[in-house]
C-alpha cells in the first residue's frame, strides 16, 4: 500500500507538464460523469470531455470559441485498503487543433 502512495512519477511528468505552459493560458474542460460498474478490485471507467483553450489570456470574458480538443479517457481504478486510487488513465483524442492566441489589447 505504501508503495503505490509513494511512487511519484504521475504527479512529476504533471508538474513537469503544467510549469512548462504559457503563464497567460486560460484552460476549461468539460468532462462528463463517470459510471463506474465496480466488478474486482481493479476496474475500469469511461470519461468523455471537451476542451476550451486559449493563450494570451488576461481577464475578463473570453467570446466563445470552438474547442481545442475532444476525446475520452479510459481509466483503471485499484482499490487499496478500504481506498479507491487510480491507477491509469490514458487520454484518446477524438478532434485537435491548435491553441489560438488572443490579439493584445490596442494602446491608446
């Protein structure tokens, strides 16, 4: 049980992932509910999602835009002790396209 709380290597390729980022990004996703039919101590879940994105962001309301992406994730949980964790999660983008940079504000 220790081991797979203690083992990192998730939570360092996210760090590593999420510092790397332009500081300026603004990034909603819209996943739906899971469902998760629980038949062993190890199962799995579908997640489907949208993503908005754009960079150049500063503050106010963004228009509206298309998404960035839309996929679904598949997930395997591993119940540990009397805990639900997870395990894997593998992301299948179904639509991508580039991240769009907002136009700076005009200087008066």
């Amino acid at each position: 049980m220790t081991e797979l709380r203690r083992g990192r290597p998730g939570h360092d390729a996210l760090r590593t992932y999420f510092g790397s980022r332009p500081a300026d990004r603004l990034s909603r996703r819209i996943c739906t509910d899971i469902l998760v039919t629980v038949t062993s101590a190890d199962t799995a879940a579908t997640t489907y999602f949208t993503t908005y994105r754009v960079d150049g962001y500063s503050e106010g309301l963004v228009p509206l835009r298309p998404p960035v992406q839309v996929g679904h994730y598949e997930d395997t949980f591993r119940k540990v002790d009397d805990t639900w964790l997870l395990a894997t999660r593998t992301l299948f983008p179904s639509f991508a396209g580039p991240t769009e940079r907002l136009a700076r504000p005009a200087q008066s």
